[in-house]
C-alpha cells in the first residue's frame, strides 16, 4: 500500500499540472484515489487546482461520507465512486474539462473514431455520455457502463472523467484525450480527417491491450480485433459519419461500405465515374445490401 503522504502530495502535484496544461480553470474539476479498498482521497467542493494545498484534501468512504478533513466532498464525487464500483481495477479517477474535448460534443463531433495508431494502441476510443445534470446521481449512473470498458470518457458538455492505476496514469489519458481532439481539430480546419483502416484499427487495438493492458472486459477480447471499438470504427473504414454521440449503433444497425471494386462491377471499367444515375443506384443497393433487402 502506498503511504497517505505521497498521495497526498501526488494528487496536490497532479491538481496543479491540470491547472498548468489548461485542463481545467478556476474551481472545475475534481481529483481522487484510493488510499485503500475503504478509504478514498479527493479534492473538497470549491478549490482552485492550480493553488491546491493539503488542506484542501478529504478523505471519504465508498458511499462518500467524510472520514477526515475539513470542507465539504464535492458532489461530483459520485461519478467517482461509481467508476470505483464498476472498475475494481482502477485506483485513481481525474475529471476536469478540457477544452477542446468539450467542444467536440458540443459541435456533435464524435471522438469515438480511430485516428491517432499510439492513441488506439494506449488507449482505444473516447465515448461520450449523453447529457445529465452535474453533480447528480443520474449522470454517475450514466457513466458506469461506459467506464466498464473505457479508461477516457466524455460527457456531453460538460468534461472528462479518466480513470487509471495511478495518478499518473488517470493524467496520461486525460492529455492523451485532449491532445488528440487537437490534433483532430487542427486536421478538420485543414479540410480532412483520415481515419485509420478497419482492420490496422482492430490489430492495434488488440496488440495495445496485449502489451498495455486496459479494461479487463476489454482485454478479455484481445483476442478479438476491434471488439472493444465502436462498430463506426470497424463497419465503415474511413467513415466520416459516426454516431454523433460517439457511442455505437445498436448491434443490428449495419452501415453501407461502398468500395472502388465493387462501384466498379456495378458501373463497368469503361463508364465509371461518369453515370450518376447508375452511381446512385449503386449507392442505393449497396444501403438495401446492408440493411438485409
Ligand atoms: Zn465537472
């Protein structure tokens, strides 16, 4: 077990960095981990992460009722108990609101996609949880299927919740998240986001959970390229329309893969390109292929 002091001091450290690198301002965000399997210790209600001291500290049990300190326990700590429950595993969770990432579910635009290959492998894709109010019950009860099987997730609109072994790694996965949307962001002002191909997305994903580890429930289909992706990930290669929410269609739902090989058996090598009326009746039978017509 690791001594209360250097937690203490590791989650004052971690506070100011989410400070430092503009993932959160003012008194947003909170920060916990497990002192151990009864104790938790995390950030009170109403203080600055970037001026963060000891005092600001409390420590609570896994219903959230205060053991020691002085402050009050945030009511955000919920989404951080549930993530406890859901993920034995996990001894640190980090929420803050990065920017960026923010800005993705309030433009609709979905982070569940695979872009970055070191993204995919480290840490699969981000979902988003659709919108509850903060600080409620509701949205940690939300939150639990989704941290089940992700160690970064999104909520609409409001910010991140990353869970990790450690500190150190709950705070690697919030950057990686919030690099990511940059960079994704800086692709889409270019003009273009190219995604990875379905099956390089599924052997990365399988060869990160191998040599990295994850969610057990993810890990448990390592086996299985692109099980534990979003079906937009793994049904349309370079699709540029995931669900907009970032979670995957329902399982029966298929999408329409229209390729080069097969526009060019249903057009012919002399034409192609140039029927439109033909283009779309390709298009059409390929949508009634997927739908099982
Ligand atoms: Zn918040």
């Amino acid at each position: 077990m690791i001594p209360e002091r250097k937690l203490r001091d590791e989650i004052i450290r971690f506070s100011h960095l989410c400070y430092e690198r503009h993932l959160l301002v003012a008194m947003d965000g909170n920060l916990s981990v497990k002192l151990s399997e009864t104790e938790i210790l995390c950030t009170k209600a109403g203080c600055h992460k970037g001026f963060l001291v000891d005092e600001d500290l409390v420590v609570i049990d896994r219903k959230g009722k205060k053991l020691r300190g002085s402050g009050t326990p945030t009511s955000e700590m919920a989404m951080h108990l549930a993530c406890y429950d859901e993920r034995p595993d996990i001894n640190a969770v980090i929420h803050t609101h990065p920017p960026i990432a923010i800005a993705f579910t309030i433009a609709g635009v979905s982070m569940a996609r695979c872009v970055l290959p070191e993204v995919v492998l480290t840490l699969g894709t981000v979902p988003t949880v659709e919108y509850a109010t903060t600080g409620t019950l509701t949205l940690a009860d939300k939150l639990r299927p989704y941290v089940r099987d992700h160690d970064a997730v999104l909520m609409d609109r409001h910010g991140a919740v990353c869970l990790g072994t450690s500190l150190l790694i709950a705070f690697c996965n919030l950057e990686t998240m919030e690099h990511t949307a940059l960079i994704t962001k800086t692709a889409r002002d270019l003009g273009n986001v190219r995604e990875l191909p379905a099956d390089e997305a599924g052997k990365l994903r399988s060869l990160g959970l191998k040599r990295y580890g994850g969610p057990p429930s993810a890990v448990a289909q390592a086996d299985n390229p692109g099980a534990d992706l979003p079906h937009a990930c793994t049904g349309c290669s370079g699709c540029a329309h995931p669900s907009p929410s970032g979670i995957a269609p329902k399982s029966e739902m298929k999408m329409a893969r229209v390729t080069q090989a097969g526009l060019g058996a249903t057009l012919g090598a002399s034409d192609r390109g140039k029927d439109t009326a033909r283009l779309e009746d390709a298009l059409v039978s390929e949508v009634l292929r997927a739908l099982g017509k």
